[in-house]
C-alpha cells in the first residue's frame, strides 16, 4: 500500500468514526434513530404524499407526526418518520 493509498484509508476511517459520533448525539437528542439518506420533507410535500391539505398535516403534527426544526418555526418531517406514521395510521390520508 503506497502512501496516498493510506492516506485515503485513514481519512476515510476518521469520516466513518465522526458520522457515527453525529448519530449517536442526533439519537439523544430526540431517540429516533436516524436513517442515512433519509430525505427531509416540507409540508407541503407531506401533504402531497398523504393526499390532504397543508391545514391538516399540522393537524397530524399535533397528534404525533414528528418534525425536524430548523430555527424558530421552519420544520420539515424525515421521510422514515412519515413512513412510520402512515403505516401506524393505517395507509394513506
């Protein structure tokens, strides 16, 4: 193994090593394990995806469909807790 090989091979392991620290605290900090790649929705898009009005996707919100925030009020759904909700739910809407 060549010296830029290494290089590539300890670099790699010390992203693998940080990604894992930044899942562990983002699972504290609301216990949803997160799912790598999953895809963030605003609610509009959730609202699509269940057929319904945006009115009532904040109606779902308060009766338990998770959010990620962003600042003060902007929040979107992670595409695994939408899932979740829909088969809790019993299928669409």
């Amino acid at each position: 193994m060549d010296l830029n090989q290494l290089i590539k091979e300890i670099v790699r392991e010390v992203i693998r090593e940080e990604i894992s620290t930044l899942e562990k605290k983002i699972e504290a900090k609301d216990n949803t394990p997160l799912v790598i790649g999953d895809r963030l929705l605003n609610i509009s898009d959730v609202a699509d995806r269940l057929g319904c009005s945006r009115p009532q996707v904040y109606k779902y919100l308060d009766m338990g469909l998770k959010t990620v925030r962003f600042g003060k009020s902007r929040r979107k759904v992670r595409e695994s807790d939408l899932n979740l909700f829909i088969r809790r739910k019993g299928g669409k809407g």
